[in-house]
C-alpha cells in the first residue's frame, strides 16, 4: 500500500522534492502539497483502492503525510469489509 501511494503522490501531486525523499510521517503539505493536488491525490487514491472517501475524512489530516494516507485507506477498507 505505501508503494502504491507514493506512486500516487509522484504522478498527481506536483511535488517540488523527490517523494523518495520524504519519510513517512514528513508534513506532505509543507513539502508543498497544495489543495488542489490533494484533491488529485484523493482521486487517484479513490481508483487505485477501489474506495470512495466519506466526507467526515476528506480533510488536512488524512492528508497529512504518506503515513496519514495509509491510516485513512485502511480506515475506509476495514469499514467497507465490515458493511
């Protein structure tokens, strides 16, 4: 799954350092994620996993940082095996 999302933020989220760079837990705002290419993070979050994002996650904090992302993808997986 981190592979994946990190393949997501190198193609979609226009970042000015390398996503190789940044650990886990780095601020992936203040590596210059801007609003916008979370919104195509999110996207392309969406059609990787096969989930849709619920509005109560659809804020900073799930996407904070790689490990924020993944927390909040396995929240929406887990939820959906369990409906």
């Amino acid at each position: 799954m981190n592979e994946t999302i990190r393949a997501i933020l190198r193609k979609l989220a226009n970042l000015p350092v390398a996503v190789e760079d940044l650990t886990d837990d780095a601020d992936l705002y203040a590596a210059g994620l801007s609003s916008f290419a979370s919104v195509q993070v999110m996207l392309g979050i969406e059609e990787s996993f096969d989930i849709e994002f619920p509005d109560n996650l659809l804020n900073r904090k799930s996407f904070a940082s790689i490990q924020a992302i993944e927390a909040t993808v396995r929240q929406i997986v887990k939820a959906n095996e369990a409906a």
